[in-house]
C-alpha cells in the first residue's frame, strides 16, 4: 500500500483503470502519509473532507466501464491561492483566514473535470508574495529534505506536497517564480506556462499581468498530462489565448533534432555558485549526448529584471489587493469596544490587522510607484524597460531555441537566514522574474544534490507557446539524468 506513494501519477490513473488498485486506496494511502509527514513539515493549510467520498464516485465509475477522465481519481494538492468552492482559500494570509468561495477556479473545473480529485489546500507566502514560504500566515513550510531549510515559495506547500509523496501532483502559481524556484529546492519539476496558457479566473490575484497557474510533479511527462487538462481558452480570462491544446503527453519521445541551446552570456557573468554550476554541466552533457549545439545569447537587460519585477509586481498588486478593505472583502477587525473614528480609520484597522509585513511593504512599495509624480520614473519607466527585455528574448530565440539557466544564485538556504533582509531575498529572483516579465514558458527539471544534500534543478525557457519543444526536450534530458534521489525521511 505505501508503494502506491511512490507511484506517479500517470501509474495511479492505469491502475486504477485496470483495477490493481482502488481511488479509494490511493486516496487513503496519500491521506495518511499526510497524516504522518505533515505535523512537521506543514505544506497543507487545510484537507478536502469529501475526498474520500469523491474518490468513491472514481470507484463505482470503474466498476459500472464509465470513463473516470484523463486523470480519474489521481489526488492533486491546491494552492491555496485558487478558489475551490466550498473549500476554504486563504491565500497565505488573515485577510481571507475565513474565506469560503462561491465558485471555483476554472484551473480547479478543469482538473475535477478531468477526474483528478483535490486532496487539500496548500501553504503559501501571503498572497504569494515571497520566496521562502515563511510569510505565510500559517506558519512556515518546512524542506521535505532538510527541515532547517526553506522550501522555497511562494508555492512552497504545492512543491512540498510532491517531494515528500503527500499527493503525486499539486498546482502552483508564478508571478516571478513561485513555481520554479520551489520546485529546484525540493527536486521535483515545476512548470510556469506562457501568459495567457490558463485561465486566471478564480485565482487570487496579486500581479494579474505576470500571474500564471501550473503543475508540479516527479516527472515531466506527469505535469504534461496537468497541463493538457489546464491548459486552453477561457470566456472568463479574456488574456488567454485560444492557441490549440496539442496533444503533448503523446510526442514527448519525438526525436527533437537539431536542437540549439541558448547560454545568456549575462547570467554566466561573474561566475556561478559551485553547486549550481555542477547542475548547468549535468544539464549540459545531457542535452550534448542528445546532439544539441549550444549557442551564446545575450539578454543585456537582465540587469534590470530585478528592479523592473518589483516595481510592476507591486504596483499591480496596490491596485489588485485595494478590494480588500474588510467592508465586502476580507478580514474585519473587532469594532465593538473601539468603533471605528471614521472611514479611514475603519480601512486601516481592517488592513492594518488583515495584512502582514510583507504584503504591507509592497502595497506601500506599489502605491508609491502609481503615485502622480513618481508614475512615469519607476512604472511607466519600467514597463518600458520590460519591453526591451521581451525583445532580448525574441532576438535570442531567432538562434536557438531553448535557453538553459540556474533557476536560482544558490540552493536552497536556512528558515530564518533572509526574512528580515529584502532585498537579498528578492535578487534571489534574478533568473526567473525575466521569464515572467516576457510572458515565457518555463521550467526546472530536478538534476542533482547539493554538497549539503539539497536538490537542485535547471531552467529551461522556450519561446512563447512553444511548450511542445519545451516539454520534449525537458523530458528526454530527464531520462538521461535519471534523478532518483528522494528525501530520506519520506
Ligand atoms: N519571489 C517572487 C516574489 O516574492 C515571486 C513570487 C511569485 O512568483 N508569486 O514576488
């Protein structure tokens, strides 16, 4: 029974058909390994309490030869920033502690659609703003593979979730990383589709130009399968595209020739840290033995990614995070022995209360650069730059077409080490806010262990909706590199 933990997803599903094994069973053994694992590591802020229920609806489906769906009866883990209805969403914060949505995000409809079954709802930093989990609400996500460490975030919970066979896929959202840079520091594969590939509808939102939802899991061909269910136009997100789904999950052992792999000049520049560089060589030789050329490209704004990231994140998300003001939305403070002096002071009490320290900084960040007179020096200014970067991209991608990077400066770092200091948290994002800021696809596929034991992935980005040679490429090195580490206490 503990085996089918270790299963992926696409072996949950065929056994479930074939009838090895019951929905009900794999639910079991996933709830109970929860039961086990996440006292300590805290990746779930809550459990979907007709789980069982909905995997018992997989099993008679089984029983009576009706279709269970691509993904019928496979247990998928949330990020708490998606709204599941009935099921509380909190997006890492007190502002929606209590929050029950009336609707669920078309991501969500899509995968029950497609059978999988939502298991839980996990931690995050506060609105996803954050990239270490710990500005979560409800206490930090801990490192499946070395407790003192952070997970990474913001989807830190979704990435934990995986890694240590507390469900076989989850979702998390990127904005500047927030799927990548976890899914590096826990071993497993995270992939941020290109802008405008998943509906944002029903996804809590912070910075609605950069956002995108996608899928974690142990292998590329589990998270291609996620992407086929998630992936397409929707009538509620005017910004995506109505590009055609293709069957990827089919052509991922295509043989991809001719392949140009693209090295930013820009992000070699000045050396790398040891173990990241031992992750660039594996990733090297690999795509080497499968006959790609390596070209130098250059990215020249990549200087600016930083800085233009956290100038648009924030100003959208002091337009965005403007609703909650405890009147319709969000958190209310208790008025009853003090009522409120007037309307501002009822605002800052409400939000001064709901927020936390992070989410206040980049209100007051992002309010600052909207500001008349400040506007046309930092937001307008760095929209401008985005664009220059978009089109570094463009002109890279007529040379090659995959760009291999670090998905971060370093491995993994310790709970505690960088929280109170912002901006070494935030350079931390230098290699994956570009990818956002030029609406690109992107990945980190797992490929070896640090010198401390922590795992550690590479990125890989593609031109925009290119997914089809993102994926395949991505999944031939994988089996290559065969990374088949797990954290010990799992
Ligand atoms: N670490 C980045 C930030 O704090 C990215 C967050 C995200 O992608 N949601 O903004």
């Amino acid at each position: 029974m503990s085996d089918i933990i270790n299963l992926t997803a696409k072996e949950i599903h065929s056994g479930i058909l074939s009838k090895k094994f019951k929905a009900t069973e794999v639910m079991q053994s996933f709830l109970d390994q929860i039961s086990a694992k996440d006292k300590e590591l805290n990746s779930f802020i809550s459990l979907n309490d007709k789980a069982m229920e909905q995997a018992q609806k997989v099993d008679d489906k089984v029983s009576s030869g009706k279709n269970i769906g691509a993904l019928g009866g496979v247990p998928v883990a949330i990020k708490d920033m998606l709204c599941t209805k009935d099921l509380k969403t909190t997006a890492g914060s007190k502002m929606l502690e209590n929050f029950i949505p009336p609707y669920s995000a078309t991501v969500v409809n899509k995968l029950e659609a497609s059978g999988a079954i939502i298991i839980g709802k996990c931690n995050q930093d506060e609105f996803a703003m954050g990239s270490s989990n710990e500005t979560s609400y409800f206490g930090a996500c801990k490192n499946p593979w070395d407790t003192e460490y952070v997970p990474g975030g913001s989807s830190g919970g979704s990435a934990v979730a995986v890694a240590a066979r507390m469900a076989p896929i989850s979702i998390g959202t990127d904005t500047g990383g927030s799927i990548r840079q976890p899914a590096s520091f826990c071993g497993v594969v995270g992939i941020k589709p290109t802008y405008g590939r998943v509906s944002r509808y029903g996804i809590v939102a912070f910075a609605s130009s950069l956002d995108q939802a996608g899928p974690f899991s142990r292998t590329i061909e589990d998270s291609t399968l996620v992407l086929e269910s998630i992936c397409g136009h929707d009538e509620f997100d005017s910004t995506t595209s109505s590009k055609e789904v293709l069957p990827w999950s089919t052509k991922l052992n295509d043989k991809v020739e001719k392949i140009k792999v693209g090295l930013p000049k820009e992000y070699f520049e000045g050396g790398l840290d040891e173990d990241v560089k031992k992750s660039i060589d594996i990733a090297k030789d690999a795509l080497k033995e499968m006959g790609c050329e390596f070209v130098e490209v250059s990215i020249p704004h990549t200087k600016y990614s930083v800085p233009i990231y956290y100038i648009i994140a924030t100003s959208e998300a002091s337009s965005n995070l403007a609703r909650y003001d405890g009147v319709r939305f969000g958190y209310r403070a208790n008025f009853d022995d003090k009522p409120a002096a007037d309307l501002i002071d009822f605002y800052c009490r409400n939000r001064g209360e709901g927020f936390g320290t992070e989410v206040k900084r980049r209100i007051s960040l992002g309010t600052f650069t909207l500001s008349s007179g400040y506007y046309d020096a930092y937001y307008k200014k760095a929209c401008q730059v985005r664009s220059l970067l978009k089109q570094d991209f463009e002109k890279s991608f007529k040379d090659c077409d995959i760009i291999l990077s670090p998905v971060t400066t370093t491995p993994a770092f310790k709970i505690g080490d960088r929280i109170s200091d912002p901006i070494t948290m935030y350079k931390n994002d230098i290699f994956t806010t570009s990818t956002n800021l030029a609406g690109l696809p992107g990945l980190s596929l797992p490929v070896t262990l640090s010198k401390d034991k922590l795992p550690i992935g590479v990125q890989l980005t593609a031109s925009a909706f290119n997914e089809s040679k993102l994926l395949q490429v991505a999944h031939q090195m994988e089996q290559l590199i065969s990374f088949k580490e797990k954290p010990a206490n799992v």
